[in-house]
C-alpha cells in the first residue's frame, strides 16, 4: 500500500537507455580519443613508456608535498602493492568493513590478515576506537577508507598510527582531489593510494597511483609493478628495456599503459575547471534539498572546501529505504547500496558483531553523482526521497 501512494504522487516518466539517471559515468570526450589517438598513430608504443612518465609527474605537481607517484593499472593494484611494500605474510591489517572488497583482496593477496573493524556512525569511516581494540603483537598496518571521499580524519589516522608503531595505507580510491587541514591528500602520510577507474573523480579508463616520500616503498612497488624487475621503469620512460636484470621480490604485471596514461593527463587536466566543481555544486544542492528531511541522514562534508565527492551517500531512516529503491526503479534512476560488509562474507567472516557497520548497510543508499547530472534530475531526485516523509 505504501508504494502505491509514493509512486502515483509522482509523474512517471517514459524510461528507456537514453533517458536513464545513471549513478555514475565515465565523462570522456574528443580530447581523450585524440590523446588516444596520438599515442596509437604517432607514438606507436602502447605499452608502458615515457607517456606514463609524464602522468606520474602531473600527478606529483599536483598533489605536491614533494611525493613520488608510482601509476598501476588498477586502484586494487595499488593498494595491493603498498601493502606488500610495507608488510611480511602473515601480519594483521586494521581495515574497515564498510568498503569495497577490493581493499580485502589486497590485503590477502599480500599475504596478510586483514582485521575488520567498525565504522563510525558519524563519518561511516574507520572507528579508532574499535581499531584500538583489535590491536594485537601481529598488527603491522591500518588502511582506512574514505568511504563516499570523507577524509575529515586522514590526520588522526596518521596520528594515530604513529603512536601505535603500524604502516599507513590510505585507500583513497574514493579521494582525489580532496583535502584535510589544507593539505591534499596523498601530500602526507606514510603511503597513499587512489583509483582512476572509469566512474572516479578522473579516470585513465583503468588505473590506480600509489603515493609516499619512503624511498624504499617507492622502489618497492615500482619494480613489482613490473614483475619485480630492478629498475626497469626508468629505461622504459627512455624507450629502452630490461634484457638483464635481477628480480629478488615477488612481481605482478601491474604497469599502466601509456594508452591509459594519456587519458589521464587529459582527465587531470580537466579536473580543477570542470570535474571538481560540478561534483561539488551537485553535492551541496543535494544537501540544500535534502537537509529538513528527517527520515533523511546526510554524512556531514564541507563539499564547499575539502571534499570533490565521488559517490553521494546518504541514510534512509525509519525503515523507509526500500520505498525509495522502487520509486527510483519506476523513474529510471539508477542507485547504489555500498557496501555490503566485508566481515559477512564467507571468505572474510569475523568471529565478531560490528554492529554499526551492519546497522549503517540497511539504511544506505547512494543516489547518482556525475558531472553530467543536470537539474532538472536533481530536482528529481530529491523530490523522490523527499516524498517519503508523506507516507
């Protein structure tokens, strides 16, 4: 009965794969395909060379801090790198649960455990106060998320850290572009990791970077990512190649092409004048429209300042959840539920409760979020969810 009334308060409109509200895109254009393009018919080398050379040093300049950047071609590539850069097999991770599963698999294919912890119901990032707890002699490394790009305790997290001895891999995929206490992220810390997937803040079509100002990380993962090759990324950005060589730690075929590399730069280039700011107006017009509603729990941001959001998530409150999943479905608007727990899973299960993290999964929902978003789906959108305090 319920649905009935939320869906005829609402025009339904005629749905087909044109007019659908994505949740998220690749928003690409002539500039990439001739980036492409030039790489295919002047260049001629496809793999990895001096063009992803140049999108490390973009991405240097840009971040700043004086970090070096290592570019793979996934964000799971680079966070499985960094752990293995900082980690023996067999040490414990702190990781939240509430993430993408790909934050596990790194961890486990580094050959380490990793340990979930809870979220907090503010930030719906890592707890430091349930990763205290589950601190033990084996813990060697914490990787918080900034889950929907909240990175308001990057800071803390590298405080914290500190005084408990333990490696930081930020897992940042959510993150470009973001700062925290004036700093972007990726400028401090210990060892920092983005995604530039196809839906994230830029995208080289595939990829992920790894960021740090230890020398011995940065050499670490740039010869793994080339399947443990000694310094075989330097002569490849000459155009040249390894033919002897020693390899003394375990590698992956994990280089960015230069296909991808040349994406990027466009996509870097077009961050700060249209990306950014079209993420962040979505954001606070979503925060506008949405703030008097009660059955409606914003996760707090300054998108004015600090935060260009790559998803936008929000709580549905009072049970009211599924109401909004169907009118979304008979409107065409595509949404999000992430993530579910990684400490449900069989292959990550924890012999513990971690009761916000399960709490928090049956309220979110994460509602679409891409620079081509217009108003008139915003407008929509909210609607849609606003309509949910009528019933």
């Amino acid at each position: 009965m319920h649905s009935t009334r939320f869906t005829l308060s609402l025009q339904i409109r005629i749905i087909n794969s044109t007019n659908m509200i994505r949740l998220s895109k690749s928003v690409v254009g002539k500039k990439e395909a001739d980036a492409v393009a030039h790489i295919i018919e002047d260049i001629g080398y496809l793999g990895m060379g001096e063009t992803v050379g140049e999108f490390e040093h973009a991405l240097e300049d840009y971040i700043g801090g004086g970090r070096r950047c290592v570019c793979v071609n996934s964000g799971t590539a680079a966070l499985h790198l960094a752990v293995q850069s900082v980690t023996q097999p067999g040490d414990e991770v702190l990781v939240p649960s509430f993430t993408f599963v790909a934050s596990m698999q790194a961890i486990t294919g580094a050959g380490c455990r990793p340990v979930c912890c809870d979220i907090d119901p503010d930030t719906l990032t890592l707890d430091l106060r349930d990763a205290e707890r589950r601190i033990t002699p084996r813990t060697k490394a914490m990787m918080p998320v900034y889950y929907g790009s909240n990175c308001c305790m990057a800071t803390q997290y590298q405080t914290f850290a500190r005084e408990h001895g333990l490696r930081l891999v930020e897992d940042a995929a959510h993150a470009f572009g973001c700062t925290c206490d004036g700093q972007k992220i990726g400028s401090t810390g210990d060892v920092v990791c983005f995604s530039f997937d196809g839906i994230k803040n830029i995208t080289s079509g595939e990829g992920g970077a790894i960021f740090t100002a230890d020398d011995e990380v940065y050499q670490k993962v740039s010869d793994a990512r080339l399947l443990g090759v000694q310094k075989d990324s330097e002569k490849r950005y000459a155009g040249k190649r390894s033919w002897t060589f020693d390899v003394v730690a375990q590698g992956y075929r994990y280089h960015m092409s230069n296909i991808f590399a040349a994406i990027g730069l466009v996509q870097l280039s077009r961050f700060e004048k249209e990306f950014a700011p079209r993420r962040r107006a979505i954001a606070m017009e979503y925060t506008r429209l949405l703030q008097d509603n009660t059955d409606v729990r914003l996760i707090p941001m300054n998108y004015a300042h600090d935060i260009v959001p790559h998803i936008f998530p929000l709580e549905i409150l009072h049970g009211k959840r599924p109401l909004v999943e169907q009118a979304f479905k008979e409107h065409g608007i595509q949404y999000g539920i992430q993530y579910f727990p990684n400490h449900l899973l069989s292959y990550f299960k924890s012999d513990y409760a971690l009761p916000v993290t399960e709490e928090v999964y049956g309220r979110i929902i994460s509602i679409p979020m891409h620079p081509e978003l217009t108003e008139d789906d915003i407008q929509l959108i909210c609607n849609i969810i606003n309509q949910i305090q009528q019933i």
